[in-house]
C-alpha cells in the first residue's frame, strides 16, 4: 500500500529508553528489546500500541516483567499490537525475537558478511531485529550489551560509548554500550567478529580527544591508511566550516564487504562498503581515492546533519540527504579543485540526475508519497536536494547562509524535522519569502529556460528575454513558475567583463540574476559593445538552458572565463550538436563531419598550460553515449549514437595526434604514487591523450605497452579499458585482461573492475561474453558489489550492448532482476532503474524493452521494491 505524506501524525506512545540485548549466533540470534514507554499527552487513553515487525516471530513478552496474557496482544510478522496498557504512568516492555542473520540475505537488520555480524537498518531494517515503532521521529537513548562466542567474535561493537566487558559463561564474552545522544532506530548499528583495525585520535576544537577506530579484515589495516586521513580531514573541515565538532568519545567505520549501498551514518559507528575504504597505488584509482575521501566526508557529516538533527518522516530524506551532499561537496571542492569537482557533480548530475527527472520515475526532492521508500534513495533527493541547498546558499550569500545554517543547529539540535523547518531558519536570517523558492523542494521535472538577447547599439543596452517550463512529470501535469537564480558574467570580444550602469526587469544581486517569472525581459544598460553572455555560472540552478550562442561566442567563453565551469560548459556547447549531427549521419550512413571551431577550442584547452590538467582531462572527455541519447531526446538507436560519437573521437584524434603525443610524454608523475589532485589530474590527462592516441593509431600496441608499463590501478585500468572496448578480440586485449585476472583473483574490488570492464565492452557480443562470465568461479551472486560490476554496468553503462537490437540484452536483464529479487529486492530494484528511459529508443528496441519489463511486471511474486518500480516505469 502506498504511504502519503499527508497522513502524518506523531506516535501515540512516547518512548523514554531502549535497552537491548543481543545473544549472538549465526542463525538463531536471541533479542531482548525492554523499552519503557508513556503515553503521550493529549492522545487517546485507550489506544493499543502498535510495534513494526518485518519477518519476525514473537518468542516472549513482558509487560512491567510480567508474562502478557494472550488476549492482551497479538503478534503476525509484520507487528506487535498491545491492549489495555496504562494510561498515564510509564511502563516496560520486554520482547524477545529469536532471529537469523546467516538465511538474511536482504542485507537490511542484522546479516552476516563473511563471518561478520553486521546491521543496515535505514530506512527500515530495525524491525526485522524486534518490534519497534521504527520510525525517525521516535528518538531514544540506547544501551546495548552484546553477548557472542568470545573466539570467533573478538570485537563487540555498537553505538556510543564503551561501558565495559567481561567473560560470560564458557567461551563466551560480552559488551555494552551507551549512547546518550537520543536517536531514531535507523541509526542503530551493531558489529561482531574477528576484523583488524587501524587506530588514531583527534582532538576537537574545544579539545576533547576523540579515539578514532577503522576496522578492516585482518591484513588490509595499511589500505585504511587513506580513510583515516580523509576522516581527520574531515572533522577538521566541519569545526573551521560549520562549527560541528564531534560528541561522542570514540569514531569507528567498520569496511564489510556485502552491502547494499555506499556507507552508513549510524552513530558513532559508521559501516561502509569495502570499496570505499580500502586504497592503495596497487588497487585503487584516483577515482576510488576521491570516491573514499567523499563517502567518509559524508558519512561524516552525517553525525550533525541526520543525527543530531533528524527527519521527522522519510519523506523529508532530503532533510539530511541532499543537505549532507552539499557539505560533502563543498569539503571535495575545498580539498581538490573546486571547478574540476563542480564539472564532476554537474557530469554527474546530468547523466543519472537530469534522466530520472525527465522520465517515468521522476519526484520531487520533497515526495508526497512512496510504496517503497528503498526506491527514493535517488539521485533526486540526493544530488537535486544537493542543488537545491546549493540554490539557497547561492540566494543568501556565504555569510547569510551560514548564519541560516547555525540558526538550523541551534534550534532543531536533538530533534526530527521537515524541510519547512529547515527553509525557515533561512527565512528567518535573510528576511527574504522563499515560497516560492520551495517549489524546488515540491514540483518534480528538470526547468527548461529558453534564453535570447539582443544589443542595442544606439541605446547602449543589451535585452535578455528569459523564458522557463517546468515539464510535466507523473502526477503533476500543471507547474507554477520557480525561482531560478542565474550566475551570469557579460563579456566584450577581447575577453573583457562588461559591467551595467543598470538593470532593469529582474533582480541582479552580483553575478546572481533572479528569474522568478514564466517570461521575462531584463534589459542591461551602458553596454559599450555587444557582450558575450555567459550564462549559469558554476551551474547555479540544474536547469537544460536553450540559448543558441555562435560557435564564436562560445569560443569566446571557453577562452576567457573566470569560472572555469563555464569554459568547460562551452566547450560542451561547442561539441554537442557535432555529437548530435554525427548520431544522425550515421544513422543515415552519410559520413561524419565535424567543425573545426569546435575542434580548434578543444585542442587549444587540451594544450593550454596555464589550465590544470584535471580540467583539461575533463574537456576532453566528450559527454557519454547516454548522454547523446537523452539531448537527441526520443527515437534514438544506440548503435548510431555509438558510431557517430567514435567517429568524432577519431576526427579529434587525428587532429590532436601531435599534441596528444605531446601530453602523453610530458605528463608523467615520476616518483612515488601520490593520490594527490594534481597527481591525479596529471595521470586522468595522460590517460585521456592515450585514449586519442589509440584512435588514430587504430592498433592495440602503444595501449598494451602502457598496460605493462602501468605502476599504479588508474594507469593500469585505463589502459585495460582502452584494449578491452576498443580492441577486444586481439591477443594484446586477451593477455591484458588474462594478466589481471591472475594477478587480482585474490582481489574482489580489483576484480570488480575486471568484471565491469568487460560488461561495458560496446557491441552486440558483450551478452555473450557476460554470460560466459556469470559462470566463471568468480562471479558471485550473493555479493552487491560483484552483482553491479557486471550486471549493473551492462545496464546502465552499455548503451550498444545492452540495448542491442533484437532485445536479448533486456531479457537477459528481467531474468537476473527475477532472480535477484529473490534474496535481495533493494539490489534488484536499484539495477531495474536502468530502464528508466526505455521511452526514448526507436521503435522496435522499445518494443524489446516493454516485452522485457512486462514480463517482470508478470512474474508472480514480486518484492514490493520491483514491483513498485516495474510498475512506474511501464505507466503511460
Ligand atoms: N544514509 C545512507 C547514506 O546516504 C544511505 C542509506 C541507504 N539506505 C537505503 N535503504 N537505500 O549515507
Ligand atoms: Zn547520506
């Protein structure tokens, strides 16, 4: 049945304290949950409570320690309900579950990995352990004291701080734990077993020293070297940045290595995703690197924009999601580079962000209503909840906005909120209305802003006529206009900013400019010459922006920017209608063609010393084959998008050959590996002239030499991706990907990359190549990560492959989300979104691909998670 937002209330029942009990076991594991409750004031004195459960059974009840008669409860597996309790007095109840974490293979509540114990319970996995009103609004203190074999559990660890241990019975040992920081069931965690760890402290700014634990499997603790940096990092940022500092006495992050998602925020005990702990030159790329810095950043961050101060429902996910994606920018920005990171997030934003909002399962960052809320761990409520608090930052001004911020602390520290809560204290700071700001937060669809300007040269004034549409999206047909704050610079021809006497027709407030009309005209007066605008600086509102400007202009821009973003965003502009053109030429079979001012502006970045080379990298790679598709909008056929972007590829190439040769030889980082950002950005240029050197040398040699020169995974993958897609049936692409195999089969994350290599291999054949893989004694069903590396990159990231013509690549896909939904729904569900935008392919592979969700949609007994996103995703 489906949740609505509107149907909110608080609970009837106010929970004082929890005190849990765990007797661990592989598969029967006792629980005894003793909580005290009272009733809330003003609520019906009579009402029973009521308990979540999920798959759970009832194995005993004490009401004030009492045995509760049979009459005066009822129990299913999915609740608890509780007659006749007192009615004003505070009283304790003791349920006890027996549950088993090793036939869990949901990964949510307590699961086992390897011969780990370990917890997911956001958003609701807390009740697959006891029956518990499991829900964010209903904060408590915890105590908990586990109790496990003492050999094969060395380590027993919750939230809070450390009590005490001791020897319990024969063989067996125990532990407790206190956190006095009152939170929500999602955020609890619990841990056990044998793991390794890696140690170091922190001392806060008010000088408080924090004991800071990372637990790894036994052997790794030099790969965790890398995390703990960026978690100190990252403490250190939030007191200088936001005035955070860390409350409890102890920090740990515990590295597992089946998980559903990246990481989780659970106090004080974080649990993350192997692959976003574990570095080293050997196996990590400075992707991974970045990767790690940003999710221990999050996770981080977490602790006061989640923890301390919660969400009031899951509808406001993006109360702490979207909020806590902004910081964790923000702290990427400040530690690397900020316009190469901005370049990264709007890429980001544009390739998985912008589809979701224009197709079947588009929702506002602010969801009324959910069936699942597993599935609105999105990139809406994540990186658009990100821009959104973005925006606000952008309105306010740094200063303002920080002081919005502390306000924000102050007041809701301790509590469960909404996102009115939050917009408020911005309200309240800046006296500024953000009504209609909010509608960000409530209207779902990407605005499309259509932009036209013209200079006056006898008046001295240039127009602009500013146009926005907020597309219909499912459930919302009709939209009001938004707020949309515009950076913007005007530029004459020699590069010089050009600056109005005045401005009339819109509020200009320093390069910001507020479109808050459907239509408007914003006339700029005392412009000597005719100005080059460059509009949307830094992307300041995730917007498709319509603004036909000459290849000069943006020629212009790409030259003379401040904002590098910008140069980046027009060297975009520049290449996409060539990338657009050749899709349809060589549909046609018409050979393709591309500008030579596009080609010009692209090599003199490439070539442009005074740039970083981290920005250079990102200018030379062109946008994706999905994101061809989506600008091309509608009857798109994979293949020819493929084939006129590769000839593009080899257009530039060609052109490019001596300066690519020249920036593979100078751009080298000798010495020892550093995961630094001008590291980095050297090897991601170097690999990117690499890539254009094996177009025009169209032969495998020069790459496999670089695969066996390679020190380091970035060097080492990018060139096996370069033999693997563009040359994969030579003996160079097989020694290459058999030399991996061998030298990383002890590796899981290292072969990850090898699975996922392989399974974005473009071409009709990869399906093959992929089922030959699934019975390869390392493919791994059960594990997440092993499951998206190969199945979840052919979906998602191999246009040609996936989609090939007669269908076979979407069947495949509905048998294995059939499959998978059988142990683990979330993972399934998360891995069918990639056929999100099945709508926009040519006829008779959109026919292949209805075929293939109907008969999912058919299949009998689906999670509720498929079944919700099946459903949206067919839905007219
Ligand atoms: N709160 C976690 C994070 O963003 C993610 C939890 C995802 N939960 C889920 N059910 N998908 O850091
Ligand atoms: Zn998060």
């Amino acid at each position: 049945q489906i949740v609505y937002l509107a149907d909110y209330r608080p609970t009837d029942f106010v929970l004082e304290r929890v005190d849990l009990t765990f007797e661990l076991h592989p598969t029967e594991t006792k629980v005894d949950a003793r909580l005290i409750f009272h009733r809330r004031k003003g609520t019906d004195n009579k009402a029973p409570l009521v308990l979540d459960g999920d798959e759970l059974s009832l194995a005993g009840l004490l009401l004030d320690q009492a045995e509760v008669p049979a009459e005066q409860y009822e129990a299913t597996a999915e609740s608890l309900t509780v007659r006749d309790l007192p009615e004003s007095a505070p009283f304790e109840l003791t349920i006890t579950t027996i549950i088993n974490p090793e036939a869990n293979t949901q990964l949510m509540g307590l699961y086992r990995t390897g011969s780990i114990y370990c917890t997911q319970c956001e958003a609701e996995g807390f009740r697959r352990i006891t029956y518990f009103p499991d829900r964010p609004d209903v904060l408590a203190p915890y105590t908990v004291n586990i109790i496990a074999d003492k050999a094969a559990n060395p380590l027993l660890l919750s939230n809070g701080n450390f009590l005490g241990g001791a020897g319990y019975g024969e063989g067996k040992h125990f532990a407790a734990w206190f956190d006095p920081h009152p939170k929500p069931s999602y955020l609890f965690a619990l841990v056990a077993g044998d793991l390794g760890v890696v140690e170091d402290t922190f001392v806060t700014m008010s000088g408080r020293e924090v004991a800071l634990k990372i637990y790894v499997e036994h052997g790794k603790e030099p790969r965790a070297a890398y995390a703990m940096d960026a978690l100190k990092r990252s403490m250190k940022w939030d007191e200088e940045r936001f005035g955070r500092e860390y409350d409890l006495d102890i920090f740990m992050i515990v590295a597992v290595s089946d998980f559903n998602m990246g990481a989780m925020e659970n106090k004080g005990l974080n649990i993350f995703n192997d692959k976003y702990v574990l570095a080293d030159p050997e196996i990590a790329t400075d992707a991974d690197y970045a990767n790690i810095e940003a999710i221990i950043a999050h996770e981080y961050f977490h602790n006061w924009t989640g923890n301390r101060i919660t969400c009031r429902d899951w509808f406001q996910l993006c109360l702490k999601e979207g909020l806590t994606v902004y910081r964790d920018h923000e702290f990427s920005a400040d530690q690397r580079s900020r316009p190469v990171k901005r370049i990264a997030e709007v890429r980001h934003l544009k390739s998985e962000q912008f589809p979701e909002d224009g197709g079947p399962l588009a929702h506002p960052v602010r969801p009324t209503k959910y069936r699942e809320i597993n599935n609105f761990y999105t990139t809406t409520v994540y990186e658009k909840g990100s821009e959104v608090t973005r925006m606000i930052a952008t309105l306010l001004g740094r200063d303002l906005f920080k002081k919005g911020m502390d306000l924000y602390f102050d007041h809701h520290d301790g509590q469960a909120v909404t996102i009115e809560d939050f917009i408020k204290c911005f309200e309240d700071v800046s006296c500024r209305d953000l009504t209609q700001f909010s509608l960000w937060y409530h209207q779902a669809g990407t605005p499309l802003v259509t932009a036209s300007g013209s200079y006056d040269a006898g008046d001295k004034t240039f127009t602009l006529s500013l146009e926005q549409m907020v597309p219909a999206t499912p459930g919302q047909t009709a939209k009001e206009p938004m707020h949309i704050p515009l950076r913007m610079a005007l530029f004459a021809e020699d590069g010089a900013v050009l600056m109005p006497t005045s401005v009339t027709g819109a509020e200009l407030t320093d390069d910001v400019l507020h479109l808050t009309e459907r239509a408007q005209s914003v006339v700029f007066h005392g412009i000597p010459s005719r100005p080059v605008l460059s509009l949307n600086r830094s992307f300041s509102t995730p917007i498709n922006l319509q603004f036909s400007q000459s290849a000069k202009d943006l020629a212009l821009i790409a030259r003379y920017e401040a904002d590098h973003f910008a140069r980046w965003q027009a060297l975009i502009d520049l290449g996409l209608p060539n990338l657009l053109q050749a899709a349809r030429d060589a549909r046609q079979g018409i050979p393709v063609t591309c500008d030579a001012a596009f080609v010009d502006a692209l090599l003199a970045a490439a070539n442009d010393e005074s740039l970083e080379p981290a920005f250079r990298a990102q200018a030379l790679a062109l946008p994706s084959e999905a994101d061809i598709a989506r600008e091309l909008g509608g009857n798109n056929d994979p293949d020819a998008i493929h084939a006129g972007r590769q000839a593009i590829l080899a257009l530039i190439a060609e052109a490019g050959k001596e300066i690519f040769a020249a920036l593979y030889d100078s751009m080298q980082t000798p010495g020892p590996f550093s995961p630094d950002a001008a590291s980095a950005g050297r090897r991601a240029l170097r690999n990117a002239a690499l890539t254009y050197l094996s177009q025009s040398d169209n032969a495998p040699a020069r790459a496999k030499a670089a695969y066996d020169a390679a020190n380091n995974m970035t060097d080492l993958s990018a060139a096996l991706t370069i033999l693997a897609h563009r040359f994969p049936e030579t003996v160079e692409a097989k020694a290459a990907l058999e030399n991996f195999h061998d030298r990383f089969a002890e590796n899981a994350l290292v072969i990850d990359k090898w699975f996922a290599i392989q399974a974005a291999i473009p071409g009709a054949a990869t399906l093959e190549r992929i089922q030959g893989l699934i019975e390869t004694p390392l493919f791994k069903r059960t594990n997440p990560n092993r499951m998206r590396a190969l199945v979840g990159t052919f979906a998602f990231a191999n246009p040609t492959g996936f989609g090939r013509a007669d269908g076979a690549g979407y069947r495949f896909l509905a048998q294995e989300i059939l499959d998978i939904d059988q142990r683990n729904p979330q993972l399934a569900a998360r891995i069918l979104t990639s056929m999100r935008s099945w709508r926009l392919l040519e006829p008779v592979r959109a026919d292949h691909a209805r075929s293939a969700l109907m008969q999912i949609e058919r299949a009998g007994a689906l999670s509720t998670d498929v079944r919700d996103i099946v459903d949206r995703i067919l839905k007219e």
